[in-house]
C-alpha cells in the first residue's frame, strides 16, 4: 500500500485504518463524487491512473482525512478552496496533471511545498515559482509617502527659485523707476535715455514701413 507516498507492505489488516488504495492502475474518467461521502475515510490513493476531469469539491467533506494522492493523472480545471478545510490533511499530491489557475493560498492548502503542486504548466501562485497575472504588488504606504514629500519638496524648490525671479525683477524695476525721478545715477539715467530713444526710433521705422506696405 502507498501511503503517504510511501510503500508500506501490510501483514495484517488494520482495522483502524480506513484506506482507499487504488493506485497505478488504468481508471478512467471522473473521480466518483460519491467518495467525498465516506466520513471515515483516512487516506486516498488515486495516482498513476488515466482519471480526468475536475477534483469534486465533496472531498473537502473528509475531514478524517490525513493523506491524498492523486498525482500521474489527466485531472484538469482548478483545486477546489474547499480542500484547505480539511485540518487532518498531512500529506497532498497534486503533481503531475492539468490543473490550472491560482494554488489557494488560505488555510491547510498553504502548508504544503512545491512537490505538492508541481507538474501542473497551469498552476501558478505560491509555493510554486510561476506569478499569478496580476500580482503586481501595489506600492508601499512609506513609497507613496516618500514620493509624495518628494514632489512636494521639488514644487516647492520650483516655486521659491520663480519667486526669487519675480522679486529681483520688481525691485530692478523699482530702482529703475526711483532712479528716473530722482534723476541719479548718471549712468543709469544715461542708460534709460539711450533705451527709450531707440525704441522710438525702432517704433518710427516700423510705423514706415507699414505705411509703406499699404501704399504698394
């Protein structure tokens, strides 16, 4: 008898164990639902068969249950959550079939290693290396925390450099215009003349040619 993965030769009968062995045969089809009704059962032993279709979620009724062997087959679909309600299970084998979807992460399921779920392409989620889509981890509380000061730091800089731009701009027009009606510094009033007579003349060369652009 296999039992718990391991082969163990019975000389006598016991009658405390409650054991379905029927492994390393040629069964085919579904796993009889009718089998998650036998409360007693202790162990189950399904491997090495030709069985498809999905796991019945009426196994989740075992609850004596403390071993489950149902590698080397052709089962398919996802593994019922129901299965992480059995406390007593000690030892599971899902290897080798076509399972698929997330490995459920609650209760006794996430107790067992990667050798319990392994050769199933399908299957993703821990304990197993292969990401669920979608498992992106969402950002920290301390990165958006972070991030947050850190434009807010960078908004600030931003603000006080235009601030110190707009400021010396008004105070040189300030002392420009004291300057003006104080009529000192030379230089800079010298300065302000030059400016304002070639404006006006850059603003009577432009005055020309427009009156020279309508006359054509």
């Amino acid at each position: 008898m296999m039992m718990k993965g391991l082969e163990v030769e019975l000389v006598r009968i016991l009658t405390f164990l409650t054991i379905i062995d029927l492994s390393c045969n040629s069964f085919q089809g579904n796993i009889p639902e009718v089998i998650g009704h036998l409360h007693s059962l202790v162990g189950l032993n399904l491997s090495h068969n030709h069985l498809t279709g999905s796991i019945p979620p009426t196994l989740g009724n075992l609850t004596n249950l403390e071993w489950l062997d149902l590698s080397s087959n052709k089962l398919s679909w996802v593994i019922p959550r129901k299965l992480g309600d059995l406390a007593s299970l000690g030892y599971l084998n899902l290897s080798k079939n076509q399972l698929i979807g997330r490995i459920p992460q609650d209760k006794q399921l996430s107790t067992f290693s990667m050798d319990s779920f392994s050769g199933n392409p399908g299957l993703c989620g821990t304990p197993l290396p292969k990401a669920c889509p979608g498992n992106a981890q969402p950002p920290s509380p301390s990165s958006l925390l972070t991030f947050d000061y850190e434009g807010h730091e960078s908004w600030f800089n931003q603000k006080i450099v235009w601030m110190g731009y707009a400021s010396g701009i008004v105070i040189g027009i300030s002392i420009a215009y004291i300057a003006f009606e104080m009529g000192r510094p030379k230089w800079l009033m010298q300065g302000v003349r030059m400016l304002e007579s070639r404006a006006a003349e850059w603003i009577e060369k432009s005055k020309r040619k427009a009156i020279k652009f309508h006359g054509q």
